[in-house]
C-alpha cells in the first residue's frame, strides 16, 4: 500500500514525509484492518512532524505514518473480534487503545489512561491506504455520514467534551477562541445549549465560517491581543482552541469573576488570581461514549465539518496550508 512516512522529523516546507511503499499488516487478536477511507490534518499533526514534541517524546517510534481523525471500512478481523464484520464503517480517534483497567479506564475516563497508545503517534495512524485498529477502541459510524467528516474524530469530540465543560445554559454568554478546525465545530455544539455565542479569531477570513457556523457576534482581535480590554469581564465563559499565550491569557481575562474558562490547546496563561474565583478547567478529546454523542448529532444533522480535502500524496501541502492559516475549517485527506 502507498503511505506517507514520517522518517525524521523537520519542517514542512521541507516535505517531511515520504511517499511510500508500505506492508499491509495482517490483523491480530482483537484488532482489524482498516482501508482509510478520509484522514483529518490536525495542527498537533504538525507540531509532531516538525519535532516540536520531541520532547515529549513523541512520535513515539521511528518510520511513523501520522493520522488521528479517520473513517475507514473494515476489511479483515482478527480472530477475536465479534463484534464487527467486513464493510463495516469505522472510525478512531486520537486514542488508540487504553489499558482498560486503571483507575481512569474505571472510571469513565479512558483518554487520561497513562497507559493509552496514540493513533498516529506511538501507532501508525492514517496518512495511508491501509491502517490496524483496535476493534475495541473504534466508533462505528452511521450510514448517513460522507466519511470526509473524519474530523468528527477530533476536532469533533475535542469541541463536544470542552463545551460540555463549559457549564453554558440559555442566559450565558461564551467566547469561543480560536475559530479552525476545533473552534468551527465547538461554535455549533455551544448554540445547542441556546447561549449567546461569540467567536473570536485574530483572522479576518474566519469571520465569514463563524457566523456560518452559526455565532451571534464575531471580534477580530490584533495579532498580539492589543485590543483585549473591550473585553474584559463580558463572558460567562471562555474556551479557547487558538495556540497562542496572548490569546489564553487575555481569554481569562475576558471572564467575569466566577465564571469558567476551557483550555483545550497548550499555552501558558500567567499568574492565576485566585482573588476572581474562577474556573480554569483543562479538557482533550474524549472517550468512545463522547465520540458516540458526537457522531449521534452529526447523523442527527445538528453540526458538520467545513472540509477542504487533498490527496494522500499531497499531505505535506495540507500541513503547510493548515500552517499557514490557509484552511477554512479543516483539511482532509480524501481516499475515495
Ligand atoms: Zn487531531
Ligand atoms: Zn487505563
């Protein structure tokens, strides 16, 4: 099969990954084989191609093929696997597989499992014709749903479980930070609730998706935030996808005292004021009963995917169009 291989990190311009010629690998146990069929490009694609998550040790094995947001049908089972068979559509998230019995696996929390093998990352993932999957890590995904929307799989469930986290209702007002391909998806989830939703981006091209998207305002903000004060203390909360210190740390200071702020990229967000009570809560992707809730509104129609696709062999041009600001919403590799 053809793949594109990640054999040493380093910039994209520099086309890091290799189009390859790869073995198809025969599925094992519980896992199955998968033909991709569409794989998001996600920003912490990115980060792991360039090396900036070297040290976090990742990627976790030499000669990877990234890819963490796919549909693909199953093709062969492992002799384990029961509850699948050959045609199914399936889907995997960042999450690869967890250990299934630590305290966070018992507890409904899967994805904190220390344990977890990541999708594209520590495994090969699906930047390929072919990948394996744990049958047991992976969503089946409803007949009504074209597979380009693969980003349901992370920007998706990262937009779902960080709104959820939000604590909105009707009378609250939220600021949505960061409108790409996390933020346009986390738009439509927060109207759901019926608050008053406002995006906001330092990219005058994002204003048109996010009222698309369906947000009652849009604030452009200056490149470093300069303009923030209009702001201060007018949201009940904030979350925030854009990955960048002066959009988190002004981001808290949009919140009035007591009220929530989400953080689901990395960034720093200086002193914390205990004195204004707020709530800075953490949140990344989800568990498998997440990604069903996601895909459950998807099928329902209620949130989609703005998608630009690509060809396989064409992923170092997504990565570098997604790196510069290029993508409305999210790229995707198209294999059908
Ligand atoms: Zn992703
Ligand atoms: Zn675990």
């Amino acid at each position: 099969m053809k793949a594109m291989v990640l054999e040493k990190v380093g910039k994209v311009e520099e086309n890091p990954l290799k189009y390859k010629d790869v073995d198809i690998k025969k599925p094992e146990g519980f896992e199955i084989l998968i033909k991709n069929l569409a794989c998001g490009v996600c920003h912490s694609n990115l980060h792991m191609i360039e090396g900036d998550w070297v040290q976090y040790g990742l990627p976790g094995k030499s000669n990877i093929i990234p890819g963490h947001e796919i549909i693909g049908r199953v093709e062969e089972l492992g002799d384990n696997v029961t509850d699948l068979k050959k045609g199914d559509i399936v889907g995997l998230q960042p999450l690869y597989s967890a250990c299934g019995k630590c305290e966070y696996c018992l507890s409904g929390r899967e994805h904190l499992c220390p344990y977890g093998k990541w999708t594209g990352e520590t495994v090969d993932g699906g930047y390929a014709e072919y990948m394996i999957a744990d049958s047991r890590y992976v969503n089946k995904v409803p007949s009504n749903i074209d597979p380009v929307n693969a980003p349901l799989f992370c920007p998706g469930v990262t937009a779902y479980t960080a709104v959820k986290k939000a604590e909105l209702s009707p009378d609250k007002t939220v600021y949505i930070v960061g409108i790409g391909g996390v933020g346009h998806i986390a738009l439509q989830i927060a109207k759901l609730y019926g608050s008053r939703v406002v995006a906001v981006t330092t990219s005058k091209n994002h204003e048109d998706l996010a009222y698309k998207m369906g947000a009652d305002d849009v604030v452009i903000m200056d490149r470093n935030y300069e303009n923030a004060d209009m702001l201060a203390k007018t949201a009940d909360a904030a979350i925030i996808f854009a990955p960048a210190d002066a959009a988190i740390k002004n981001s808290i200071k949009f919140v009035k005292d007591g009220g929530v702020v989400v953080q689901g990229v990395r960034g720093n967000q200086g002193e914390f004021d205990f004195t204004r009570e707020l709530k800075i809560k953490g949140s990344k992707i989800g568990t498998r009963q997440d990604m069903n809730e996601v895909l459950k509104l998807a099928a329902d129609g209620k949130i989609k995917v703005e998608s630009k696709t690509y060809k396989l062999e064409e992923a170092n041009e997504a990565l570098k169009a997604l790196k510069h600001g290029e993508v409305n919403g999210r790229a995707v590799l198209k294999m059908y």
